[in-house]
C-alpha cells in the first residue's frame, strides 16, 4: 500500500510540476535576460516573452529542461507526500479525521526539501 501512495504522490509531483514549468520557464528567461548599453531589454513582458519562445523554439521550448528537474521532484514528492498521507492515515481518529493540531503535526514529521 505504501509504494501506491509514493507511486500516486510521484505523479502528482510530475503533473504539478509539468503544469506550472511553462510559466517558470517565462520568469527565468525574464530575469536572465541581457539588458543592452541603451537599457533595451530581449523581452517586454510575459506574453511576449512566451510568444517568442514558441515562435523560436516551438511550444517544446516552453518545457525546456523539465526531464533533469523531475529527477529531483519525483523522489521528494513522493516522499513527501506518501509519508503525510501514511502519517495522516495514523493519526487519525475512527471517523478518518484530523484534528488541526495533529495536521500540523504531521506536516512537521513528514521530509522536507528544506535544509
């Protein structure tokens, strides 16, 4: 029971992850773009930014680099989010609840990405 809770959290990890990386994508080009001598700038905005990806480099362009970022969210996700739901299975009472006070106590014992 518990690897189909990690397997389902893991494609959760993937479908969130693939869903917002276009917009991602967009911020980083934005952020990382050159500013010329004059202050002109590559990208006007976010629309623009994303309409001259996919007319560049194709809508793929867009999901550039998503394989070596879901190396990394896969494992955590499913880690993460399979232990809570375990966690959540545990503590709660006859009814299948739980109290806020054991919820947060849950997401405190459940892995963390952070350092």
């Amino acid at each position: 029971m518990f690897g189909l809770k990690l397997a389902c959290a893991g494609v959760a990890g993937v479908i969130g992850a693939t869903s917002v990386f276009p917009l991602d994508m967009v911020k980083t080009r934005l952020q990382n773009q050159k500013v010329g001598p004059n202050g002109e700038r590559m990208y006007t905005g976010i629309v623009q930014c994303a309409k001259t990806i996919i007319r560049t480099e194709g809508v793929a362009g867009l999901y550039m680099g998503l394989v070596p970022n879901l190396a990394g969210i896969i494992p955590e996700k499913a880690l993460k989010l399979g232990v809570n739901d375990i966690l959540r299975e545990i503590f709660a009472d006859e009814y299948g609840d739980v109290t806020m006070a054991k919820g947060l106590a849950i997401g405190k014992l459940a892995p963390s990405d952070s350092a």
